[in-house]
C-alpha cells in the first residue's frame, strides 16, 4: 500500500498550482466550517450562560403536574403546599449532582411610581440562592445598586428598561400591584433595591425581581409554583430529569419536570437558527470541495490517459486504478484540512488578539465575537474532508479503471 | 507447443457505421525463444496483431492460445495477471511513468505482482544494470534521453522474466544509431534470456538484424506466418 500512497503523493504534486488551488479550496472551507463552527460553539455556551443564569432558570424546574396547561387558570391547585415544598427541596438536594433546590413564585401585575404605571412579570426567590444560580453573571453583569436582600422583605430589583421608564432609581418606592390566588386585587409598597440587565430587549422593560415571602404575600399564599435546581454539571440535565422525576412520584409528588432547553425565551429557537446557518454554509463548503476534487481528479485522468493504459498493461488490474486514483483524492483531502488547519488557527488567533465587537438581535450590548477552539471538531472535519475526497475521487476513479487498453495507449 | 497459436484471427473496428476490418484471417504461429519483426507498411495491422497477442485486445473472430492458454476466456483480473506474469511491453514512447525514477519505474511490475520492496529493488536493479543504466537509476524519466529511456523501458519489461516481450515500433523515436543499439541490446538479451521477442517496425535498416520477418499488408500476414 505505501507504494501506492507514495506515487499518489508524487502525482498530487505533479500540477502544483493546480493542486495548490485544489488544496487551498479545501483549506478555505475547512477553516470557514471550523471558526463558524467555534463561534456557534461559544453562542451555545453563551445561550445557556444567558437561560441558566441571566434568566434565573437553573437546569430544571419542577412544577406539578399540569402546571403548563392549567396553572394560569386554576393556580392554587397547581402549586405546591409548604410541606410539599420542603418534602420536594429533601429530595431534590440529596442527590450529589444538585447544588441547590431553591422555591420560587411568579408575579405578573402592574407596577407604578405614583404617577405612571406598566405591567411587569417578577420572580419571587430566594436572594441567596438566586445569587447561586446567576453565578458569574452577576459579576458579568452586576446590580446596580443593592441586590436583594431576604431582611429587606419589599425590596426588589428592577430591570433597567423597566427602571428607566417609572423612573425607579435604586432607593425609590413604587406600589405593585397583582390579584392573589383567590382573585383579589391586592397592592403593596416596593423600595427599589438596584436596577439590573436581564441581558435581552425582550425582557428588560418588564422583568423585576421580589424575595419569595414577598411574592408570597402579594398573592396571598405560602405555596410555591415551582422548585428550581441548580446542578453541578449541565450535562447531567436530561440524566437528572428521569431521576429526579422517578424519585418525587414514588415519594407520591405528583409532578412535571421541564429542562432549562424547553424553558428558555430564545435557547432553542436561536440554536435551531445557528444550526441551519451551519448547514447552509456546510453543505455550500462540502459541495465545493467535492466539485473541487472531481474536477482536479478528472483533470488529472484525461492527463494521465496514457499513464492508466501503460499500468493496465503491465498488469494493475482495475480495482488498482480505482485504488490509485481514490488515495489521491484521500491525499488532497488530508492535505487541505492540513492547510486548514493552518489557516484556521491563523485566523483563530487573529480573532483571539482583535476581538471585533458586535451586538446580536435582541442583545442588550455590545459584546466581543469569541471564537471556540474545539480540537475534536478539526479531528472530525479532517475525517469528514478526507472522507468526502474520496468519495468525490471515486466516480472519476472508477471511470480511469473502466478505460479500454488500447485506446488508453494511444491516447494523445 | 508453439507460444503463440492464432487462427483465423480477424478484428474488425465499428467507426460509426463503417467497419474497419483491421485484420483479416491470421494464421501465426511463434515458439519460445524466437525473435520476431512484424513490419509491414501503416496501417497494415501490426499493432492490431501486438495488441491482440499481448491481451490487451481482443479478437473478433478467431482462435488465439499464448503460452497455452486461451486469451479469450480469461476475466479481465486473469488477463492483468496473465499480462503481468507473461508479457513484458516496450512501448514506442517509452511510457515510463514521470514521478517515479528509472528504478522505480523498473520496480513497477514486480511491485504489482505483489513483491516486496526489497526483491523488487534488487531484481530491478540487475536489470538496470544489464541495460547499462547503473548510473541513472535516480534519474527521472524526464531527465534522460529518448535512448536510456527506452532502456529502462527493456529493463522493466525483462524485470518479471516474461515468456514474452512485445515491442510496438521500439525505435520509431529514437535516431538511426541508438534504435540499432537497442535492437542488438533486445536480441542480446534473447539470446541471453531466451525470452521471445515480437516487435514491429517499418524500419527496413533493421530486418537484416532479427531472425524471422512476418510481413503484413492490409490486415493479412503475407510473408513468414509459419517457420521457415
């Protein structure tokens, strides 16, 4: 076989520039999958930085079931008593994958300064696990002010849209207003704590956060509407679903449980845009390279016509032919993702040193385009593009093997 | 047992609605160890002859046994390795592949066999030597004359030990002193090995150095299909 790859080497380098431009196309697109792929990468990374913890929805939420259909109508009979509660957070926070099981409540209701008023959706939580949960997003994006404080029962954090509009500055007061679960309009006094970026348009001009005993008492109950977990490792979220969800209906809890994938405002929808972007521009790569390949590799038989019939006649028999001509197109596949590679890490750096800035829609600021380098991703295009070479080389290289001897020889 | 049997061979060629008739009737017969011109004016069949003889081709009628077996029931891998094991080929443009050296050109059959890189390098280079091309065995085809090439090219005919080396006009490219040379070297090294030689020509300066002529016209054998 080393024979065979050895003269494959030497005829790949035969036309140089023609092989240059063959091995460049390759390299090019090799690259352009890869850095594409290594900022889609870091935006998944980012999106679930941005659901896990800007949005506060940890890595599963527990809900009882029939929450999703039914909760808003009936929300008394769907959530969970104290006890339950607590039962749920026991459970919950045995398993060594957990970090925490924090309760929390949701408010919608209208908020006002006294002279103007809007609408707002709040989460009543726990302040210091709510702290856990945002992480190193609170760093990223701090609280401008004072965050929430469970001694300081009507405090509340505002989102800076939402702010902006009432005019809510930290150490103001405002009033906020909701029905309780049995259908009363009830208001209390908030003081605003700090302002915060819930990092997306969507949400900043309605979110606000409250601590749960005050959620509690603006719709007048001491149940919980769900239990968020925060784990240890992401990866585990589908795992811990099944087991989580085992452990609580055997404990008899009847209840749901939902992944941070499925609660998330843009998560799936952006991750579904991202991969239909990559395919687009995967499958346009893929069908340059192999419109590259079956060209240069065509080339190269009409040249080497002559070259067949001598082999032939010496005695390679067809399936040689076909063998020669498809580790050529393998070569020239390895060769470019080598170049890519190159080109790749070249690019990656530049990136890496002048990260240019941009702001993606529905994105509060500007943020610096940050590319991932993911070495498993090169090792699987290097197979992919070796493997589509040959493919593209095998149909010419079929066609080199069929050519009749005779007229082979006296090809010109 | 003669190592070439044909009769009755005819090849007829379909160029569009015409057809050729290339050869008509051959009758042939050529032992071991024979040193054969087919010479014959353009056109006469010769290469048509060659290609049938050395299996590369095919007859359309006919009966044709080399070396005792009968050309037109092998598959085509059985003909390849018929080929590789029994002929060996001298092209009149040498056709040495351009990548590889002398030696590695020389190594090719050997190494399609299935020989080791070892044996093959030895044998090859024995018969580079016994062509006189010790010196040049790195040497690029590109970078030698039309004369060594054609050496090399005797070098990797001989390098199987074939029963039979067929050589179709090997001295129609080279000048009038080294095609001489290469057809004395040809019948020294059948004299030597005792491998058959068939080569064609139109080259009259050279019959008066091979032993048997078979002259062609118009696709038929009109002078020295059997033994004198």
């Amino acid at each position: 076989m080393m024979k065979w790859i050895k003269l494959a080497v030497r005829n790949i380098f035969r036309n140089k520039r023609r092989s240059f431009v063959t091995l460049l196309a390759i390299g090019v697109g090799f690259a352009a999958i890869n850095l594409f792929y290594g900022w889609i990468h870091h935006s998944y990374y980012g999106l679930r930085v941005m659901a896990v913890q800007a949005e506060g929805l940890g890595h599963l939420r527990i809900n009882r079931a029939g929450w999703q259909e039914k909760g808003k109508l009936e929300p008394e009979k769907y959530m969970f008593s104290k006890e339950e509660t607590e039962k749920i957070i026991k459970l919950t926070t045995d398993e060594k994958e957990v970090i925490l099981a924090t309760p929390q409540i949701q408010v919608t209701g209208i908020v006002t300064n006294g002279v103007a008023s809007t609408i707002f959706i709040a989460q009543g939580v726990v302040p210091k696990d709510d702290k856990t949960i945002k992480g190193g997003w609170a760093n990223f994006r701090p609280v401008n002010g004072k965050e929430l404080d469970d001694q300081k029962k009507y405090g509340a954090e505002i989102a800076q849209d939402l702010a902006r509009y009432l005019n809510l500055t930290p150490g103001r007061d405002g009033v906020v207003m909701a029905s309780t679960l049995s259908g009363q309009m009830n208001a209390l006094d908030i003081q605003v704590m700090g302002v915060y970026d819930t990092g997306s348009d969507f949400s900043n001009d309605k979110f606000m956060r409250f601590t749960f005993d005050f959620a509690q008492s603006l719709l007048d109950t001491h149940s919980a509407e769900r239990i968020v977990v925060l784990l240890k490792d992401w990866q585990d979220t589908e795992r811990m679903r099944t087991t989580l969800l085992k452990k609580l209906q055997a404990a008899g809890i009847d209840c749901e449980i939902r992944t941070w994938k499925e609660l998330s405002l843009s998560y799936l929808k952006t991750k579904s845009m991202l991969d239909m972007m990559f395919s687009f521009l995967f499958t346009i790569v893929i069908v340059i390279v192999v419109m590259t390949t079956v060209n240069t590799m065509g080339m190269a038989i009409l040249e080497r016509t002559r070259e067949i019939g001598t082999l032939r006649a010496l005695g390679l028999k067809r399936r040689g032919v076909s063998l020669l001509f498809s580790i050529e197109g393998a070569l020239l596949g390895l060769f470019g993702s080598f170049m890519g590679v190159v080109l790749h890490l070249c690019v990656w750096a530049i990136i890496k040193i002048y990260p240019p800035q941009y702001t993606p829609p529905g994105i509060s600021t500007s943020m610096s385009l940050t590319v991932d380098l993911v070495p498993q991703a090169l090792f699987i295009l290097v197979l992919c593009m070796v493997g589509l070479s040959l493919l593209a080389a095998i149909i010419p290289a079929r066609r080199a093997a069929k050519q009749n001897i005779v007229d082979a020889l006296g090809h010109v | 047992m003669a190592l070439i049997e044909m009769k009755n061979i005819t090849k007829d060629y379909h160029l569009g609605e015409t057809i050729v008739h290339a050869l008509r009737g051959i009758d042939l017969l050529i032992d071991k160890r024979e040193f054969v011109a087919i010479w014959g004016p353009s056109g006469s069949g010769k290469t048509t002859l060659l290609n049938l003889i050395s299996a590369i081709d095919e007859p359309t009628t006919g009966e044709l046994a080399i070396a005792g077996k009968d050309v037109r029931s092998l598959t085509d891998n059985q003909k390849s390795e018929h080929r590789n094991e029994t002929i060996g080929f001298i092209f009149q443009g040498f056709n040495l592949v351009p990548v590889l050296s002398a030696l590695e050109n020389v190594m090719l059959p050997l190494q399609i066999k299935g020989a080791s890189a070892g044996e093959a390098r030895k044998q090859a280079l024995s018969r580079l030597e016994e062509v006189g091309l010790s010196e040049l065995i790195y040497n690029r085809p590109a970078k030698m004359s039309g004369g060594q090439q054609q050496r090399v090219s005797i070098a990797r005919a001989l390098v199987n030990n074939p029963s039979l080396v067929i050589a179709d006009e090997p001295t129609a490219n080279l000048d009038s002193e080294t095609a001489r040379m290469i057809i004395d070297l040809m019948r020294e090294l059948n004299e030597k090995d005792h491998t058959t030689f068939i080569f064609s020509t139109h080259d009259q300066r050279l019959l008066d150095r091979v032993k048997r002529l078979v002259r062609m016209e118009d696709g038929k054998i009109v002078d020295g299909g059997t033994k004198q």
